[in-house]
C-alpha cells in the first residue's frame, strides 16, 4: 500500500478503535479481542454481579412495539444508551450478537419490561464470552457469502428481514441484520430481495479485496450461498414475469450481474444456512453451532 498511496507505515497496531490485536506470526494469523472493551461496558451499566447465559434473545420472546406502558426520557436515555454500547461491538467483531442488537433496537423511543430483559440478556451472554472473536488466516483467498431472509418476521408492521455473511477463508469479514423497507408478498421474494441486496455489498468486497492480490489471483465471481430454489429460479430466469413484475426494479439488478458473472447463487441446506442464523433466537445447541462455524474462538487456535 506504500507504494501506492502516501502513508506511514508505524508498524502493527496492538490496541485499535477499542479492539486488542493478537498475532502468530508464525502460523499467519491474526486474533481481534475486544473483551476489554465488553468489561468496561459491563461495569459502566452495574451488570457486574449477573449470572451467566448460553444464548441472546430466547427462542419465545416476542418482542414487539405495541404496549401500554410510557417509558420516562431517563429510560429511553439508558435503554439507547445500553444498545449503541452493544452495537458499536457487534459491527466491529460479534456477528452472533447481530440479530439480537438489530431487533432490540427497534424499541429505543418506547422500551417496555421485555425489551429491558432481552437487552439484560445480551449483556448477561457476552459476559460469558468476552473474547469469542473472529482470527483471520492469510493462506488464501477463499471467499463466499450466505443470504438469506425471515419472511413477515416483524409482528407489528409483516416486513421481513435480510440477512447475510461473508466468509474470508471461513472467518467473517461482512455480516448484517436489516428490516427490509417493503412488505413481501411471498418467502421467494422476500429471499429475492435479500439476495439482491446482499449482491451489491459482494461486489464492493470482491472490489476491496481485488485491491489487495495479484491478478492472476482475483476473485471474478462470487458465490452466495442460499436455500430457497424459487428465488434462484427466478434470478436466474428473466422471463417469469408473473412472479416478479410487481417487485422493485431495483432489486432486478441481481439477474444482470448474475448474467455478467459476477455472482452465482448455490443452493445450500437450511441446516448449512449460516445467514439463518442471523434471522431469528436459536435455541443453545443451534447457537453454539452458528459461533462454531464462522470461526468465533476465545483466542489463537
């Protein structure tokens, strides 16, 4: 990068925006903690003396906006408060505190009894896992995302949620939970939609990543990993005019850069979905399989 740009070079970070950096230079890999930063949290908010849990939000919880009760301004001054705590750590290094973070800030002009107990929740599980963050390996370049979406999963108002993941050799470099603006009228195209959104973050990480290896290396497709075969069908087939000319036209890019190569959807299993997981509460054995198989440790393996 040096011989590019105009830079510095102050050799490597141990300490950066919050996050404590381990490496093995030995085994090229690089570990990302931000335990410190979860116990300053921790003590700010008096959570010190909870007890521990295996999972966020429960596999029953029904959270939603419609109640009777008026939360004081100190409330929702505390409650917002606690949430962009735990969001500023899920979009740096806990993708498996994503969906619950995504979900319980919906709540912050109007939180009620059960939105406090899920958030206590959230704190009460990273006091647990402190550590469990993402290593990266330098030992290649394989690269693949995972899209998926819950269809109608919003109580209040039926919208779904996208979500998605991507992999940089089977360590998360992307992920993200969002409502999505439009009410789907079917799962396949609530699953076309995440798709399509999914796609343009694929192309900006095949772009950035591109920036960094030779060109007999670059990555020219990527493939998104999804599990319902009538969105598939439908991206891969223009001429089902039926099914999607009611669909926004922006989300019809994906056909194009599907028809250009620049991404491929493959279907995968529900059970290997790993963006279903960002979805929904998962009871503690899901869960535990989720942290698993996107490479979350509590140090260098």
């Amino acid at each position: 990068m040096t011989e590019t740009f105009n830079m510095t070079n102050q050799d490597e970070r141990n300490y950066y925006l919050k996050i404590k950096v381990e490496y093995d230079r030995t085994n090229s890999k690089c570990h990302l903690n931000q335990a410190r930063y979860i116990n300053q949290i921790i003590k700010l908010y008096g959570y010190q003396n909870l007890k521990t849990a295996p999972t966020l939000i429960k596999t029953d919880a029904k959270l939603t906006k419609e109640t009777n009760e008026t939360a004081s301004p100190r409330d929702v001054t505390e409650y917002s408060a606690r949430v962009r705590s735990l969001n500023f750590l899920a979009i740096q290094t806990r993708p498996d505190i994503s969906y619950s973070i995504s979900t319980l800030s919906q709540f912050m002009s109007n939180p009620n009894g059960s939105h406090w107990s899920a958030l206590e929740r959230v704190f009460v599980y990273i006091k647990r896992t402190p550590a469990k963050d993402p290593t990266y390996i330098n030992t290649g370049n394989d690269f693949q995302g995972y899209t998926d979406s819950d269809w109608a999963d919003n109580i209040t108002n039926r919208k779904s949620t996208s979500n998605s993941i991507f992999l940089l050799q089977r360590t998360p470099i992307s992920w993200r939970s969002k409502r999505q603006t439009s009410v789907a009228l079917s799962s396949a195209e609530t699953e076309y939609i995440a798709a399509s959104e999914t796609t343009k973050e694929a192309l900006y990480l095949r772009s950035t990543l591109n920036t960094f290896l030779p060109i007999e290396k670059q990555i020219q497709t990527v493939t998104l990993k999804k599990d319902n075969a009538s969105c598939i069908l439908i991206s891969n087939n223009a001429k089902l005019h039926q099914r999607t000319k009611h669909i926004d036209m922006r989300y019809h890019f994906l056909r194009d850069h599907i028809k250009k190569g620049d991404i491929t959807l493959e279907w995968t299993p529900t059970a290997d979905q790993l963006a279903d997981d960002l979805t929904k509460p998962l009871a503690t054995a899901a869960f535990d399989k989720f942290v698993k198989s996107i490479g979350l440790t509590d140090k260098l393996p």
